[in-house]
C-alpha cells in the first residue's frame, strides 16, 4: 500500500508543480499590457513555427541512417568478448577492428616490472613471448565499443592511453574517465504504441493478461562473443603485449596477466 | 394575447418559497412593471420566464412553451441585470457582432448609434467597463436584440441620474418604434410609472395586485379629518394606512372603493395617493413600520 | 408578434463559432502548455548509460512523449474550465438551451482535441530540430527506431487527437459533476487515488485497455465509444442545471 502511494508522490508533485506554473503563466498572460497582442499573435505564431520545424524535419539529416548522423548505430550483433578471445584462441587475429593504440618501446633490461596508473583498470593483459630477442616490446590496446540501444557509445571518444618504458619500469597510465552523452531521438508513444514490436510486454506481465513476449537467454558464459541484448553490448579492453625472448614481466597483479601462444 | 401565462407558480429555495403559488397572465405588447420590496421574488419570476431556472410545482408558459430548456423561449427573449456576465476574451464591438449573430432581430444601427452616444469604445471589455457603464450597456445589448420578451431586472442600478433619465427615454421611444413586450422590475415604481401600462406588484413570492396603471392611479385615497370623524367612517373601509397628522388630527390612506364626495360631506379632506405610494402602504410589513419595531 | 424560429443545428453551428472565437484563451493556454513541456523535453526524457574503458557513456532519448502528456493535461484542464459557471453562463446571454450548449460544448472539444493533436505531434518535430540544432554532430546519432515515414505523423495526430478527446470527455463529466455540488471536488481525487491504490490496480487495467491497444482501428473503436459513453453522461448532470440560481 504504502509503496504505491511513494511511487505516485512524485507524479502527484510533477503534476502540482504543472498546475502552479501553468496558473502563474496564464496569470502573466492576464495582466501584461500587450497581452491584446500577445493573445492574438502566439496561437499563429506558434503554429507557424511549427510548420516551419516539421517542414524542416524532413530536410535535415535527423535519422539515424542518414548523413553524419547514422555512423554512430552499431549494426553488428555481436562482439568478440576480449576477456575470452586471446584466452581461447591464442590469437588476436579477429581484433583488428578494435584497435585503439599501438606502442613499440625499446628496452634492454631482462625484468619488466609492468604497472598500471591512473584511474581505469586494465582488466586484461595478455603477454605473448616472441621468438627474436630484438629489446623490443610491442603493445596493442584493444578495446571494444560499449553499445546501448544500438548506438555506439564510444568510437572516436576514448581517451588518450600512455605507455612507456623506463628502466626496469613498464608503465601503462589509463585516461581518467570522460562523459559522452549521445543525442538519439525516439519516436513518439503516439506512434511507437502502433509500430513498435513489444510494445507493452512488460505490462502485460504485471497485468496479468496477454502472453508474456519475454525471451529465454542461453548461458552463453563460456562463449567468445558477445551478443547484443536489448540493444546493448559491453565494452571489454585489452592490452596484448608482445615481449622479446629474453625478457620476463613481473605485474603487481597477477592474475590479470597471462600468457598466451608459446608461452608457459 | 397572453404572452406569459402562469398557475400556481411556486419556485422554493432549500424549502424557502421564493415564488408562491403565483397565477398570473401577462399580455403582449406592452410595458409591465414588476414592483415589489426586496425579497419579494421579482428576479425569481423573470428567470423562470426566460428558462435560467426550473419551477418547483406549479404551469408555466412563455409563448405557449414551457420555457426551461425551449430553444423557442430563449432566441425570442433577453433578461438584463447587472450580473450578467460576458466573455472576458471579445471585446464589446466583438459582443455586439456575436449579439447579431445570434438574434435574428438585432438592430445594429441602434445599438452602434447608442454605444457612440454612451461613448464607448469596440475595444474595451465589458469587465474593464464602471458598474454604471455595464449597466448602460447591458441595457444596448438586450434592446438592440428587439426580443419579443424582453425584461429588465432593475436595470437602472449604478447608473447616475442622467443617465436613467436617457435610459427611460430610450426604452420608451424603442418601444413605440417597435412595440413587445417588455417587463420592467423595480423596487419602487416613482420614476417611471409613465413608461408603464400594467403593474403587477408582488410581496413574499405572491401576487398583491395586477391592474392597469390607470387604475392603480385612482386605487386610493388619502383623508384626512378630525380623529372621530375619520375613525368612524374607516369602520367599514379598508384601511391602507394611518397616522396621526396633528393633535386631534388623524391621516388615513384607504382603498378608494366609495364615492369621494360622501367623505368630503362629512368634513374629510381627499387628497389623491401617487401609485408608488400605493405599493408602499400595499405592501409595508407592519401598519405602523419600522418606528414601531424600534 | 414575430418570432425568430430557429432550428437547433443552427444555433449549434452558431454557438461552436463563438466558442472558437470567445475560447480563445484556450488555445493561448495550449501554446503555454506545449513551451513548458519542449522546455522540460530539451534535457532529454530517458536517459541511460554506464561506464566502460575511459568513458562514462550517457545516452539521451529524446521524444515528444512529454508534449503528449502535457497536453492530455491541458484537454482534461479545459473541459473541467469551460463547465464552470463563468462559462456556462456566458452561453446563456445569446441563444441557447441546455442541449444546444452540451452539442456545441462537445464539437469545441472535439475541435480542440484535433488541433491539441496536431500541435502536440508537430511539436515533437520541433522538438527534433531544436536538439539537432543545439548537439555537437560528433554526439547527434539520430532516431533509433525505425526511419520515420510519412505517415507516422498522420498516425500520432490522429491517436493523440483521440487521447485527447477522450481526457476532454471524461473533465467535461468531471467538471459537470463537481457543478452539481461542490463537494465533489473532494470525493472525486479521492476515488482517483483509491483506484490507484486498490489491488490489482484498476488504473493499470485502464491504462493497458487504450495504451495496450496496438490495432488502431481496435484503438479507434476504443477510445470513441468511451468518449461518447462519457459525454453523454455528463449530459445526466447538466441537463437540470440552473443559470445563476
């Protein structure tokens, strides 16, 4: 009982507060001097206005396939899980699309000691011995666009990593966290309540009538993929070091360090 | 032709008799006053007539129609006060224009003529208008519409005394240009009891009287004569009111219902009482008024 | 004596014409209506989003579903204005009897709800343009449902035209009711906020008959029986009232 009542409270509020500055507006309204003009001009002027954005809608590039605007869906249905793949596989050979950062260091130390600053966590690091012992380190950042509702939410926005080597120190510094916020637009009730598949299901449910249009989900822990849900995928990071021969890593966490391909 | 035929009228507010069993006729084409004290359900009548409010018991015709909901009743008669309300939105050029719309009748040269002689502006609003000016205009509005039924529940209120008087010749001089039937309500009949052919009085939602105005001129009489004299010959008479005029000296205003020159032999003095007058006494609450409540 | 005899079509067209000129604030009011809730749409209705490697991502839905909302308001706010005594009275000055006023009450409605439709759904346009205007086009991704064609606003105005008539509807039964006695004003929020509370709820119910209905004939059929089931209740109440008693 006293749960439906806290969560009509802020409908109930909203709805005061539209009352009260509805009343005080149309008060305004009331005692201005101009208000002749006023009242006479802002119904057409209005209308106009609108005529002029729904005419213009048509002409601007404001759907989602079209113009600038349209690079931003994400049309695939699945990304490779980068948490899985190197594991797995071995091999990065699939990733070539999501790499964001490449750095070749030289070092002639035979103990790298690899520390991670700055706020991100680099969940992921995958260590692979090459065969040469050329005192070179080759690094790869991996990363896989985060993706809600469809739209890619962080192509062209991922910030700056830094790498580099100094003596026995490898140092990875992650960006600090930045805000994206995407525009989308989305189709009024009016019309997404007679086009929109699903339109309600969730309601049906509470409401008790209707078939239920839920879908079961496989477990799909243990696959490379990952698919999209509800329009949504997750964002995974990798960083794929290539070592020399005769080089050893040494992480402060190690148990998000391993080694693939040849190695142990 | 009867206009308004009424029988048994009787409207109650909360069991309170506003009307009270009224039968009343009134006929067309004609000037009547509706006269009556305050309270004495004037307003309460005219707004039956014109269908704002239902009867309670009683039958009710205006143009052989029950007037509650006729459509009839309503586009052939106006009801004027200084309530009425008009659209705070449209301005009184825009009242006027709605006003021909509606009432096939409308004469809007009059009303133009009369609203630039009153000085009004089109584009004022009636809420905007001094309590004397919405009266005047109200007053425009309901003659202009030329309604076979017109009525006028006080309609001289607010307004200063130039004003009545142009009021009073308006209404006449419309009148005898196109004659209807017109109904005036009043609390007192003084200033303009010339306009009017009928007068029906009325006291606590019932009829007291309903004549001619001719008649209720010649409906009594004042003598005045010595105390014994006077207090004698009112024996039989029906008394409307008297009062001691001097010492030994008494004052009777009495229904007129003998010859003057009988009274006048036995040493009285006739003196004619003015209509208005006649209302007063015909309908005071006690014979002696409020000196003998205080 | 002559009489104007005048048929009740007539006086019906005729006072439905001064209601569209003497109601006119009505429409004012519309336009207020509609600026606040673009005004409260421009920072988005929906927003969701998480963090992932370097980016904390927020994606701003933005729809016209406010401007609906609102003026479902402003229809349910102005049948309740235009029973009260103010207006009901002003009918009484021209020609009119009870049921050539409920006639011409419900075509004004009927009117408004069609125009309250169109602006509502032209708004959402203008909503479209004012947020493609003001975002940066790195961030601007567009519509994420299906492209809009041309007969999607032909759909919204007409649902949002029949929503909206049907909130007129059930304020000019509201507004009527409350007129027979005042204390009404207080019975009715209360059955409103029972019905909320009442277990299943039966605003859900209500709820799920019309927004649930995904056939628009279905919907058509829907919202015009309830609209007229309701006008002609709240004629039960008006048909006895009296003018300034």
């Amino acid at each position: 009982m006293s749960n439906v009542l806290i969560g009509i409270m802020p409908i109930l509020l909203l709805l005061a507060v539209i009352g009260l500055l509805f009343a005080v507006g149309m008060r305004l309204l009331k005692s201005t001097k101009l208000s002749g003009i006023v009242r006479r001009w802002l119904f057409p002027g209005y209308l106009l206005i609108l005529v002029i954005a729904f005419g213009l809608s048509f002409v601007l590039p404001l759907e989602g396939d079209s113009g600038a605007s349209g690079d931003r869906t994400f049309h695939k249905k699945k990304l490779p899980d980068l948490f899985m793949i190197p594991q797995n596989t071995g091999s990065i050979d699939m990733l070539d699309d999501y790499l964001v950062n490449t750095w070749k260091l030289e070092t002639d130390e035979e103990t790298l000691h690899l520390v991670i600053r700055g706020q991100e966590n680099l969940n992921n690091i995958a260590v692979k011995r090459k065969k040469a012992a050329d005192g070179v380190v080759e690094a790869e950042l991996y990363v896989t666009p985060y993706v809600i509702d469809g739209i890619d939410m962080t192509t062209g926005f991922l910030p700056k990593t830094h790498m580099e080597v100094h003596g026995r120190t490898l140092a990875v510094e992650t960006p600090d966290r930045k805000r994206v916020d995407i525009s989308v637009f989305q189709k009024n009730v009016s019309v997404r309540q007679f086009t929109q598949k699903g339109w309600l299901s969730s309601l049906d449910e509470r409401g008790g009538f209707g078939v239920s249009t839920s879908e079961t989900t496989g477990n799909k822990a243990s696959s490379p993929w990952e698919y999209k849900n509800n329009g949504r995928l997750h964002s995974t990071e990798l960083l794929y070091l290539e070592i020399p021969a005769d080089v050893e890593i040494e992480g402060r966490n190690n148990k998000n360090i391993y080694m693939v391909g040849n190695g142990r | 032709m009867n206009v308004i035929e009424a029988t048994d009228l009787t409207k109650t507010y909360k069991g309170v008799p506003a009307v009270d069993g009224l039968t009343v006729t009134i006929k067309s084409d004609a000037i009547t006053g509706i006269i009556g004290r305050n309270g004495a359900g004037k307003t309460t009548l005219l707004k039956m007539l014109v269908g704002f409010i239902k009867e309670t018991s009683g039958e009710m015709n205006v143009f052989s129609e029950h007037p509650f909901n006729s459509l009839h009743v309503s586009a052939n008669s106006i009801f004027i006060d200084d309530h009425m309300l008009f659209p705070d939105a449209l301005t009184l050029g825009e009242l006027l224009k709605e006003g021909e719309r509606f009432y096939t009748n409308w004469d809007m040269t009059f009303a133009k003529t009369l609203f630039d002689y009153f000085s009004f502006h089109p584009d004022q609003h009636h809420n905007q208008l001094s309590k004397g000016k919405k009266t005047t205009f109200n007053m425009i509005f309901g003659l202009a519409t030329r309604s076979e039924l017109t009525i006028f529940d006080e309609p001289t209120t607010g307004m200063d005394a130039a004003v009545r008087n142009d009021f009073y010749r308006v209404l006449l001089k419309d009148y005898l240009a196109h004659p209807r039937t017109i109904l005036i309500s009043s609390h007192h009949l003084d200033e303009f009891d010339h306009l009017l052919e009928d007068v029906l009085l009325m006291d606590e939602g019932q009829q007291v009287l309903h004549m001619p105005m001719d008649d209720l001129k010649e409906y009594a009489v004042s003598l005045t004569g010595p105390d014994a004299v006077v207090g004698q010959w009112l024996y039989d008479k029906t008394v409307l009111a008297k009062k001691q005029s001097a010492p030994g000296m008494m004052q009777a205003v009495v229904k007129q219902d003998f010859a003057i020159e009988q009274a006048e032999r036995l040493g009285m003095k006739a003196t004619p009482v003015a209509a208005s007058d006649v209302c007063i006494y015909l309908t005071a609450k006690t014979k002696g008024g409020i000196d003998d409540v205080l | 004596m002559s009489f104007n005899n005048v048929p009740i079509t007539q006086i019906v067209l005729k006072q439905y014409r001064y209601k569209l000129r003497a109601y006119y604030q009505v429409f004012t009011s519309l336009v207020v209506m509609q600026l606040l809730a673009l005004l409260f749409s421009s920072g988005g209705i929906m927003t969701s989003g998480g963090g992932s490697y370097g980016v904390n991502a927020h994606l701003n839905t933005y729809t016209g579903d406010l401007i609906i909302i609102f003026t479902f308001l402003w229809g349910f706010i102005n049948a309740i204005t235009i029973t009260t005594k103010a207006y009901r009275e002003d009918d009484f000055l021209f020609v009119t009897n009870r049921q050539s006023q409920h006639l011409s009450n419900m075509l004004f409605l009927a009117t408004a709800s069609v125009i309250g439709g169109l602006t509502a759904t032209l708004a959402g346009y203008l909503l479209r343009v004012i947020i493609y205007w003001t975002s940066d086009e790195a961030t601007f991704a567009g519509m994420i449902d299906d492209p809009t064609t041309f007969i999607d606003p032909l759909i919204s105005i007409v649902t949002v035209a029949l929503y909206v008539v049907m909130f007129c509807a059930f304020g000019y039964l509201i507004g009527n009711i409350i007129q027979l006695h005042r204390l009404f004003m207080v019975i009715i929020p209360v059955l409103v906020v029972g019905g909320l509370l009442f277990d299943p709820p039966i605003t859900l119910k209500i709820y799920a008959f019309f927004v649930g209905e995904t056939n628009i004939l279905l919907f058509l059929l829907k919202t015009v029986v309830t609209t007229v089931f309701l006008f002609a209740c709240s004629f039960v109440p008006l048909r006895q009232k009296e003018v300034r008693p």
